[in-house]
C-alpha cells in the first residue's frame, strides 16, 4: 500500500485548517507566513524525513499559537473554578461558615492573624499532619477562623471537611459496621478536617467512644484537624476521666492550642459597626 495519498490527504487538510485570505509565501525561505504577526505558518521536515516532494508540515505561527494558549487558560480556569466549587459544596453542608474569609473579616482579631498564618502555611503544617486546637468561650470567633482557613485552603484547591461534632457522633450512632467504617473513612480522606464545637456532643461514654473513633482516626491518618471547643485548654490537660484523657491527649499530640479571649466577637462586631453608623450618621449631620 502506498502512504503518500494518505500523508499528503491529511497534510492538505491541516493546511486547509491552517489557510487564511492574507498568507504569504515568502521569497527568502519559501514558507506560507501569516498575514497577521508575520510569522511561518509551515515548517520544513528534517532532510531525512522529506520524500515524494512532501518537504514541509504546518505549523501555528505565532498568533495562532497565542489563541490557542489562551484557549487553553481559559480551559484550566474554568476547570479550576469548577473544582472550587465541588471542594467547597463537599466541605460544607449548610453551614454558613462556606461565605467566611479572612477578607471580609469584620475585625481583624489576632487570632484571626494566628489562622491566616497557618493557611499560609499550609504546605509545611500539613506536611507534619499538624492542626489547631482552637479554644474560647462562646462567641469568640472560633468556628470562624476555622471557617476562613477552610476557605482560604479550598481557594487553593485543598479538600476540607468540616463537620459540626454534635452531627458527627449522632451520623455514627445511626450507623454501624461497614456503614461506621465507610465514614470513617469519609472524614480521614480530605486533606483538612474541621471538627467544630467538641464537647457539645452527648457527654455518655458511647459519644465519648465516637469522639474518640474519629480523632484517633484522623491522628492515624497523619493529616491535620482543627478543632473549635468551649473547654478550656487546662481543663483538657487536668482531666481525670478516662475517656476524655485518651481524647483530649490525642488532640493535644498533633494541634497547637491557640486561645480565643477578650471580648465577645460577634458583640464586637455589633458594637464596631454600631460606632460605624454613629460617625457615618455624625458625618451627614455635620457636612449638611
Ligand atoms: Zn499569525
């Protein structure tokens, strides 16, 4: 079978594609440059390729190259955007901490500082399966740091997990055997898990075993967990119980304490933009 017709078809026919009103032939080097950015349009084969008068291949001149290059951009960040969504619907389930970020803070708190920092620091936290214990009272900001650094990280397409533990030990209670297993193996798979508010789940030593479960779970993952919690950080070192021992020593093995004090965040915020409004009010009362 002879494959010149076949070559040649298929070279006429990326010509074809590659053809435009205001091509040229040059007379220097003979090749079908491009009417737009001047540049070749063709290619020669390497002399030892070259046979039956076929001696040239086309080629993207250099516009043609660069729409393609941006064709291609366009591809990758609509493939970025879209698995930015997918990691954000999968990290969050109705919680409004999916619209928390570090940018749209209404106070910029130092521990908020403190968690934007081990965002940043991702790459080097992870590496060490290293995570935050993230302690407070109620209303310190703390499901909302957690909530940024989420966000920050799934903005670099980091998969995040983060669960409400009250719902986590109640899904664990419903299920058994390979179902238990099946989320278990849910909650070790993203590369963060975010474990809010422990300590509000059932305090029964079967909540405390679930608890346990899933933090020793996660430890032997060796990837990093953030935990929010209203149990003071030497009441966690102090503790006599059994069950809450084995947890809490876990914890405290792979996340930094960082504590959550002064006043309430979400009153300050109330009282921040209530000053906000006073000097906005003041103002149009004074410039008019
Ligand atoms: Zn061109």
């Amino acid at each position: 079978m002879n494959i010149d017709p076949i070559l040649s078809a298929i070279i006429d026919t990326a010509d074809a594609a590659n053809t435009a009103p205001d091509d040229y032939w040059s007379p220097e080097d003979g090749l079908k440059y491009c009417g737009k950015c001047h540049t070749p349009k063709e290619a020669y084969f390497a002399e030892k390729h070259r046979f039956n008068g076929i001696d040239r291949h086309p080629t993207d001149c250099k516009c043609a190259a660069e729409e393609k290059e941006r064709r291609e951009a366009e591809m990758r960040e609509f493939n970025r955007i879209n698995h930015i969504n997918l990691l954000r619907s999968e990290a969050f389930s109705d919680i409004p901490a999916a619209a928390w970020r570090f940018d749209n803070a209404p106070v910029m708190t130092k521990q908020l500082t403190k968690a934007k920092e081990y965002a940043e620091k991702w790459d080097d936290f992870s590496r060490e399966g290293i995570g935050l214990l993230l302690f407070g009272n109620v209303g310190t900001g703390k499901s909302y740091a957690a909530g940024c650094i989420a966000n920050a990280l799934i903005d670099r397409m980091i998969s995040v997990l983060y669960v409400d533990m009250t719902d986590v030990v109640n899904r664990m209670q419903g299920n058994f055997g390979a179902d238990r297993d099946s989320y278990l193996k849910r909650i070790t798979r993203p590369d963060l898990l975010i474990l809010d508010d422990l300590g509000a789940e059932r305090n029964t030593s079967y909540g405390k075993e679930r608890v346990f479960d899933i933090v020793n779970r996660r430890l032997l993952s060796r990837k990093p967990m953030i935990i929010t919690t209203n149990i003071a950080l030497s009441v966690m070192q102090k503790a006599t119980d059994l069950d809450d021992r084995r947890i809490y020593d876990r914890v405290l093995e792979v996340c930094v304490p960082v504590l959550f004090d002064g006043e309430n965040f979400r009153k300050g915020n109330a009282a921040e933009n209530l000053k906000k409004a006073t000097r906005i009010l003041n103002k149009e009362n004074g410039g008019n």
